[in-house]
C-alpha cells in the first residue's frame, strides 16, 4: 500500500487551518499544519513533505515570501497556493515564482485534492524523466 500525500497546510486563519486539515485527513491525506510562513519554513527544515498548501495573505511573512524561500530550500517541491485575497498580479507572481497551482478561497475540497493529487504526479513524472 502506498504510503498517504504528506501535506504541510499554511494559513493563519485558525479555523480555517484546523478544519480543512480535518477534511483531508478524513480523505486519507497525512496532514501537518503551520499557522504562519516562518513556522513553514521551520517544519520544511525538520521533515520531508509531497505537497505544500500556501496562504498568500499572511502577517510576518506573506505568502509570496514564503514561496520564494521554500524554492530556494526545495526547488521541486510543488507548492498550491490557496488564497480568499489575491489579485491578478499576485496570480502571476506565484506562478512565476514556482506555484503549480493557484486556487481562490472557499474552493471545493474535492478540488483542492486533485490539486494535491496532480501536483504529486506531476513531481513523480519530473523525478522519472531525469
């Protein structure tokens, strides 16, 4: 049997963290959790994760920020960012930036997984043709 998606989920808003952690893991996702970019970035350092779901309005460090320092960390480590708050150039700052997906907030959960999903292949697909 496969071993389940590690995901690291980052957002500050609380509830929202805590209940679509609780989503995925009922869907069989091993879910991680970080309330801001630092703390992200400090869990990357200590873990391996597949796929990183990213907040991109945050205080202390946004997560466009973020993004930026998880690709200098991992450059292969595909990144979704999921945000209530983003404007078109934000859009296309992830995306240059390295994201593989950006999806706005509330987003369908069964969205969201296929993000996830297809991120992860896209990396296994990467990994093969090297």
């Amino acid at each position: 049997m496969a071993e389940p998606i590690r995901i690291l989920l980052v957002d500050d808003e609380e509830m929202f963290l805590q209940s679509i952690a609780r989503v995925l893991k009922r869907k069989g996702l091993d879910v991680h959790t970080a309330p801001s970019g630092p703390a992200a970035l400090k869990m990357l350092g200590q873990g391996r994760f597949d796929v990183i779901v990213l907040d991109v309005r945050m205080p202390e460090m946004d997560g466009l920020t973020a993004l930026a320092e998880i690709r200098r960390l991992d450059p292969n480590l595909p990144v979704v960012v999921l945000s209530g708050h983003i404007q078109l150039e934000q859009v296309g700052k992830a995306v240059c930036g390295g994201a593989c997906e950006v999806l706005l907030k509330p987003c369908p959960i069964e969205t969201l997984i296929t993000a996830i999903e297809n991120a992860c292949e896209r990396k296994a697909i990467a990994r093969e043709c090297k």
